[in-house]
C-alpha cells in the first residue's frame, strides 16, 4: 500500500505532539508511543495498493506548486466510536481543491481506499488508535480546547510493505 499524506508546518506538528504526549502522560491509547522513524503528525489524502509509472513525478509537482495550504483543526472526535481519536482539519477551499488533484492523480492507480475519496473523506490527524468512545471526555480534557492553526507544508508518501516514506516536495 502507498499512501500520499500531507505534513504539518513545525509549529502545528509541535502542537499535535504535544498532545500526544499528554494523552500518554493520561495513560491513555497515543500515537507518543509509536517510536518508529517514520511517525508523525500527518492527513492522509489518499491510499493506493501501488503508484503507477510516472504518479510520483506528477505528485511531487502538484505539490510543489499548491504547497503550503493554510490549515485549523478543529474538534477530537473517536472516528466510528471505536477507532482512532483525532483531531478533525477543517476543511478549507485550498485543502479540498488539493485532494480533488491527488484523486485525479491517481484515477488509474489500483486498490483505492474509498474512504478517502472525495464525498466521504473524513480530513483528520490521527491522535491515538484504537480507542474507546468511553473515553472521549477525558481525552478532550487532555487534549485542551484550543484549536490550532497551521498549514500543511511539505508531502510524502508511506509505503507499508516496508515502512519507509519518500518525499513528494522540495524540503521548504
């Protein structure tokens, strides 16, 4: 699976860390205790079994030329009530045109997860996996009331066959 996934600007990744070393700190489910390389805060704009020949290129240019997108997130919420806990991104005209070009990108590509497409796409940053609605209360206790603002800066895409990311964008 390839992933294409947008990443925070350095004071908004600071922000979701933060929070997710309070929910840790709570003894609450938090992606702080996932310690592998290529974790951080990031909005998954699409997901695909492979990227056909030239998706990459073309990727890496729409990025370079829509990137940064201004962004505020908005409410934690348990997706499903008993999924993830994240932070929901409002969504923003520059946003939405964006994942509409990646969809576009990516029309031939095989095995498209069709959660993130357009019309059911939920923008969000993951917080924790795995977690209980039970547990929502607190977890909007820890996680404060603010809702910060920031942008998405720079793009990479995951590959989960051996977990490793290859950049989308010129470093900023």
């Amino acid at each position: 699976m390839r992933t294409v996934e947008l990443l925070c600007s350095p004071g908004l990744e600071v922000a979701v860390r933060a929070v997710w070393g309070r929910l840790a700190a709570a003894g609450l489910p938090s992606l702080d205790r996932n310690v592998h390389p290529t974790n951080r805060p990031h909005l998954t704009l699409a997901a695909v079994d492979e990227f056909p020949p030239g998706v990459a290129h073309r990727l890496a240019e729409l990025f370079d030329v829509t990137l940064p997108v201004p962004v505020t997130l908005d409410r934690v919420v348990v997706l499903d009530g008993s999924a993830p806990l994240v932070w929901l991104v409002q969504p923003n005209p520059a946003l939405t045109a964006l994942h509409a070009a990646v969809w576009d990108v990516l029309a031939e590509a095989d095995g498209q997860r069709p959660w993130h497409a357009p019309g059911a796409w939920v923008p969000h940053l993951s917080l924790a996996l795995r977690f209980r609605n039970a547990d929502l209360r607190l977890a909007r206790a820890v996680a404060g009331g603010q809702r910060p603002t920031g942008a998405f800066a720079a793009a990479r895409s995951y590959d989960g066959t051996d977990r490793s990311v290859t950049a989308l964008t010129r470093l900023r």
